[in-house]
C-alpha cells in the first residue's frame, strides 16, 4: 500500500493525470507536479481548481521546479514530498534519470513510453532490453515496483494482448494493434504530442514481430483498410512501437504488429520533411556558423499539441485485433477503446489522445495504492493481472469493448473480481 | 572607355561570370573575384584554368575575401585593384554597400536582382524606389554609369520589352514574360539559386501591372499554359517580379505581367513549408533559447545550387509574349531565348540558370567596356540601346530568337548597326 504521487511532466498528457489523480486523491494522498517549467504545473493546478476536480478539496495539491535529467535532483524531490509513487510523463529522454532516482528512493515508478537516447533513432530491438531492462536485476533486489510503458498504446493494449491469450483463445496466430485518430484539430498540420518524439516514431526502420522473427521494413511501404467499430473505414500502416518489444518477449505469439492511421495530408507534409532532412536529429550548420538541429526548429515552428485541445472534434479508435484458434474454431475478435475529442477537453481540459495516454497510468497507480499492482519488481504492463486494469478504466473514462467475430454486437467488457480488487 | 572587372559573389552566376569575363579578358583587362570565402573565388579560377578560358593567358585573375556590407572594404578593394567596372553577383542584401562603393569611387556598377532588406519581404511598389532609385541624383552628378537588373531575367527581357515597343508595335497592349526551366537536377528538391532569395521570392504578395495600375494577387492563385519553342506545353504561375517595377514606369503598357513555371511536385513541397512557417525570415525560439530563421535553417538542409550542376540536364526558355497593334492589326510576338543546361556545365561548369543570369551581366560589362552603355548614370535595361546588348549575346552564349504570330518559323534576331556598336 503506497501512497502521494509525483507527477513528472507537464503537457497535455500531465495534465490529464493530474486531473485525473485529483479526483481520486482519498486514496493517492498529495499530489505534486514537477516541470523544468513550473508555470505550467501551476496553470494544472488553476484547471484542476477551475473544475472542482479534486476528490478531497484539502488534500495536497502543488508544483515544483525540476529537470528530470537530474537524477539527485529528482531523488531530493521524492523525498521532500514523501511521494510513493512517480509517474513520470516527461519526454523520453528521462525515463532512465527518473527510474534511477526512483531505485534510490524507494518509490514506485510508472511511465508511458520507451527511453530514447537524443543522439540515436531507433535502435536494436528488442527496444526495452537497449535501457530499461538492464536495471531489472536493482528493481528486483530493492524490491522497486517499476511499470514500464502504461499509457494506452504502449500499456492498456498490452493488457488487451494478454487477456485475449489468457481468455478467448487456445492459440494466438496475430495480434494487430490498430491505432486511429479519427479527430481533426482543424490547424494545418500538427502532432498530438511533442512533435520531435512523435515523429522519431517514424523516421527510422519499422520493426515488426513476424513469423517470430523481427522483421524490417520502411515507414508507409505496408498498410491496411479496416471498417471499424465507430469510426468507420480507415486506412492504417505498419509502424515500429514499443509494445512489440515486450509483447513479442512475454506472449508466446508469432505475429505481432502495430498500425498507426494516417491521412493523405499527414504523410505528404511527413514525406517533405523527412525527404528535406527537416526531420533529422542531426544538426546542421547555418550561414552563421551555428549549429541547429533540424528536428528542434521543425517543433519550434509547430503548434503546441496542447494548444489544439479546445478546437478538437471527433474521436480516436485504439484497439487489438487478435486472430487464433478457440476449441478448435477459428476465432477473431477485436478489442477496444473509442473516446471523444469533445469530452476529454470537457471533463480534464485536454484532447483525447492525451487523455487515453494519461488515464491509464493513473489507473495504474490506484492499482499501486491498493498493493494490486504493487508487484515490486519491474515489469510490462502484460506481465500484471490485466482484469482489475480494465475494470478500473471502465470506471474512471476509458471503458474497454470487444467485437467477436465479424457478426457479434459489440459489449462493454468487464470482470467479475474477488473483493481487493474490485476495490478499483 | 572603362576597364577591369571586379566581381563580386563566388557563387553560380559569379563562375559564369568569372569564366565570361576570362573570355573577354582582351577587351576586360584584369579579371578580380571577391567573397566573404576566398576558397571559393579560388575554386572558380582553377577551374577557368582548367578550361583554358583566358582570352589573353598573361592577363590578371586573382582572388580576394570581401565582406561586401562593408562599403569602406568594397572601396578600398576597388581602388586597390584598379577596377573601373564592378559586377555585383553577391547576395541581394549587398547591393546598397556595393553601389555606395562604386559611386564613392567611380567604378561602374552592375547587378542582376533588386536590393532586399534581409527583414522585409515584399515591400511597396516600385521596389526600386524604395532603396537603389534613391541613389540616382548621386550616379548623375558623379557619372557613375549603374546598370540595374542585367540578368536575364530581370535584364535581357527588359531589352527585349524595350525592343517590342520600340521596334514592333505601334501599340502594346501586353507584355507577358514568361521563365521556364524544363531542366531536371534528379534531386528530391533544390532551389536553382540561393534557396533563401529564391523562396523570398514566392512568399510575399503577388504584385504585377494590370490596366495601369498594381494589383495583388496570392502565389499560386493564378496560372497560365502555353506551348513554347523547344520546351513545348508548360504551366506558369503569375508572380513578382524585380523587372516589372522598373518597365511599368518606363514603358507605356497598359499590362506587364511575370510567370514563372512550376511543377505540382515544387509547388507541393513550397506549399508544405510555407504553411509550416519554415519559409519565415522572422526568427522563432527554439527549446534551448537560441533563436533561428526558420527559411536559414531550410537553406542549411538544402543542396547547394552550385552541387546541382553537374547532373543538370534539359533546357529553359524565357521571353517575352507581347501583343498589340500594328499598321491597323492586332499582333502578337515572341522574343525568346532558349539555354542548354548541358552545355552550359560543359563550356562553364554551372547549370543553365547561372548561365542565363551571368551571360548578361558579362554583355553589359564589355558594352560599358566599349563605350556604348557607359551612360554615366543610373538605369534599367529597357533605357538602353537594346540591339547591340541582343547581338553581343546572340555571339557570347545566349542567342535570341523571335517567333511572329501564331504560324511563323522563328528565327534568330540579329541587328545591322553602326561600326562601334558592331564591335562587340
């Protein structure tokens, strides 16, 4: 059973979990957000105030100055505010920063996405074992409950594997993670989080579990066309992501891949970039003699993705299509989450993709708090009980549903638990 | 009488130059080149070495580092090297110190494109009026010959708006001057010179000469087709352009317009950056603090104009598609000149875009050589004696030809005239 949560990272994402940890803050205690810019953990705070979203009105609630890349720093911060568990929403370059002061301090770790040296784009998968991993054997021995990649993609879709090979299958054969944002932000072009690491996603090779083999291929050469619950008809490509590393390593499963969707326009202003060398983290050097890094000038001049919140319409689709064999049928089934642009903003001030990335790892802490989750070692999100997970994002804005077969109707999907659990 | 050249700008259209002057260096005498980088200048010799282009082999060609914002630097370089001719190829924010220069110390002055403000785009019509008219009481009391705009484009197709006027009509309804590189470099994108001029180009508004008066159109608003000599069918776009500023006060016609020929895969990547904001000369911040220019950065990425050279294949066509009338009829004429990219990487080692704006240059400077253009004062192109310039090119490297009517055989123009001018 642990306790007050630090928040680290203050975009839209930030945001929706610190909403989201305020309206359950009886049982996650104080609730602290650290930024190297504290103006905008401060902006949160007046939200979550605005919204009357805190669950206890005198719990703790309070901003700190930090730079995650300094692990003492982060460590002083832990301690100070008595933080029990961190959820680290920082750019990638901090996760191993961030899980080193955790390490030293005791408290949980929690995150949403892989580590990323700044130098280096894409490396050997699988990705997870290149940093995060090689600090398993400190976690294990300090008994360090560390939850990597628990947003929704990587995180609830992990989930969403497990259950369908515990549950609805005798054997997997595939497992096609769909990812679509059906929204529109009505600007030009922009990326719904930090625009250099959204588009580290696709500058380098696309790795793929196929046939159980890592497979190579290049950014928008493969893609598909699903008709999709809510959302329609929608064409997606076969792009690297890091819930393949660890799925591919935990499930035994041959074929596992991720399709990110795309329109026409995205991967025309994509393909100029990348073609001009605008998308590298390379740097150049100007008339002047300075040097720049493409990819930084190209963020600069980019909307901020949480300035696109208020203006956002529609709704996103993220979901596993699993196919296998089930006493001895052949068996599909898809599951899945739809959320609403619309309603994200409404109830935490953020768009929906922030919100589907943040809720999850919240979720992830209740289950901390309540020891559910509380594992003590390091581990991916399909290495947990998944059923408790799901249930409590039924609850709190992200409910799961599932399509069996290509006739079924669809149903909310929830579980039957013993009493700890249902606690969520 | 004047003679030796000094040239300014080591870039594509000054090693056309420089090897056009070589050329002429009997007529020219001695042959100076100056950059901020010297290794460039020094670049450019060796390789008129290499094609043993020197006229006269004993004559003077040497290097020098200039900053040429630097109007003290300018003239003491100019008295220094006894210059009485200064050919501007430098950048288009250098024309004012360099002009100052020349008129302090009583060098003729040539350049091919309009001064520019590096922090204005697109300023008030005439542009000419806003910095280089404002200094032709000075050229007229000192009688400094300043030929302006004697590139191609603008400069030969002023002479050849003057001559149309001049020669062929007895009323001009319309000049339309038309610029079509049919070339192909095979690079994913390239600006055929200075991507940060050229851009600066398209990113302002569109101003042109209709029914007397200016008018402002969007880039890309307004298109035309035609099919040309040589280059056949092609589509341009109506844009600003320097020469429209100076033939709309000195020629009574009614319509001047400029077109530029774009391929959809150009005006795709333009239209991507641009919306981007990365076309901006106004600086943006960046995470780390620095400012940049966005358009330096797209400079930076972006292959050298002079590295497009050797692989440059096809051909341009510029001219002039006037109408009007004449003896009673209506008429319609086209003045043309068709360059080889080919051939002008073999004769001078640079594509067919800096053969184009250098060729004239050079024209203008043994015409100033010659006496013929030593006008001593300030002037446009069309306010010269336009035959000798056309014959003088018709014998240097770009000859012109003349189509009349829709139906006609075009054929090369050339001009009897008078001894002196036959010189060239």
């Amino acid at each position: 059973m642990k306790k007050n949560v630090l928040i680290i990272g203050a975009g839209g994402v930030g945001q929706v979990a610190a909403h989201k940890c305020a309206q359950h803050n009886r049982q996650l205690g104080d609730i602290h957000i650290a930024s190297r810019n504290i103006r905008k953990c401060l902006a949160i705070i007046d939200s979550i105030h605005e919204k009357g979203a805190l669950q206890d009105p005198k719990g703790v609630l309070r901003a700190h100055a930090l730079d995650a890349m300094d692990t003492a720093a982060t460590r002083r911060l832990i301690e100070k505010t008595g933080a029990q568990i961190v959820i680290n929403l920082g750019h990638a370059f901090v996760n191993m920063s961030v899980l080193e002061a955790c390490i030293q301090s005791g408290a949980a770790y929690i995150d949403t996405a892989i580590h990323e040296d700044p130098t280096r784009i894409c490396e050997a998968p699988p990705w997870y074992a290149n940093h995060e991993w090689k600090r398993k054997p400190a976690c294990a021995e300090k008994g360090i409950t560390a939850i990597l990649g628990c947003g929704f993609d990587p995180g609830v879709v992990n989930a969403y594997a497990a259950l369908a090979v515990q549950e609805y299958f005798d054997h997997v054969d595939s497992i096609d993670i769909i990812d679509i944002n059906a929204g529109s932000h009505g600007r030009y072009f922009a990326t719904n989080f930090n625009p250099e690491i959204n588009f580290r996603e696709f500058t380098g090779k696309v790795w793929s579990w196929q046939n159980s083999a890592w497979t190579q291929n290049r950014m928008f050469e493969v893609k598909r066309t699903d008709t999709l619950p809510i959302v329609g008809q929608q064409t997606s490509y076969l792009t690297g992501h890091d819930e393949l590393h660890s799925l591919s390593q935990h499930l035994n499963v041959p074929n596992i891949r991720f399709w990110m969707g795309f329109g026409e326009h995205y991967i025309n202003v994509f393909t100029v970039l990348r073609n001009l060398g605008l998308l590298s983290e390379k740097p150049v050097k100007l008339d002047d003699g300075r040097e720049v890094v493409p990819l930084q000038l190209v963020k600069a001049v980019l909307p901020d993705p949480a300035s696109l919140a208020p203006g956002y319409v529609g709704k996103t689709c993220i979901g596993n299509l699993v196919k296998g064999q089930k006493d001895g049928q052949e068996r599909e089934i898809f599951i899945y989450n739809v959320a609403d642009h619309v309603e994200a903003f409404a109830e935490v001030g953020s768009q929906g993709i922030s919100y589907t990335a943040g809720v999850p790892a919240v979720a992830a802490a209740v289950l901390i708090a309540q020891g559910t989750w509380d594992v003590q070692k390091m581990v991916n999100v399909e290495e947990l009980p998944c059923k408790p997970f799901i249930n409590l994002m039924n609850a709190i804005g992200l409910p799961t549903h599932i399509r069996i077969g290509n006739n079924q109707e669809d149903m909310l999907l929830s579980f039957e638990l013993d009493e700890q659990a249902q606690e969520a």
